[in-house]
C-alpha cells in the first residue's frame, strides 16, 4: 500500500512525542506529567492506525467493487485489525 505524506506526517510528530517523553523520564520528569504525555502518545497512535486502515480499506474495497468482487472479507478482516490493536 502507497501511504499518503499526511501518515507519514502523523506518524513524525507522533516520533517527536515520544522523544519528548524519553526527554522527561531522563531529566526525572514528575510522573503526572510523563503519564500523561503517554496517554496522548497512545491516542495519536490509535488514531494513526484508525486513518492507515480506514484508508486502505477504501482503497481495496473500491478496486473489488470495480472487478465485481465482494468485499465482506475485507471488510471483517479491517475490522479484527482494529480490534486488536486496542
């Protein structure tokens, strides 16, 4: 799959969120705010993964649709994706 700059972008200030928090757990940062810059480190990724298989997903059921094929497997296998990634 071709990805887009805008996942690559995502996917390089998520980068540069970690790297804040390893900035933090190195200077003893207080553990408030270390979990929370965690937690949306966590959030970006979640949603990363959501928009990489929501887009593919698109992607792949337009192409079936277009060759007449069907697209329930796709589809449930976009899903269990989603599911475990949680």
């Amino acid at each position: 799959m071709k990805y887009d700059k805008l996942v690559e972008n995502r996917l390089k200030r998520i980068e540069g969120q970690l790297r804040g928090v390893i900035k933090m757990v190195e200077s003893e940062g207080e553990c408030r705010d270390v979990v929370m810059q965690l937690s949306a480190v966590r959030s970006a990724v979640d949603r990363a993964i959501g928009v990489i298989v929501s887009d593919n997903l698109e992607s792949c059921v337009r192409e079936s649709i277009e060759k007449g094929e069907s697209t329930e497997s796709m589809v449930k296998e976009a899903v269990d994706l989603l599911v475990k990634s949680r």
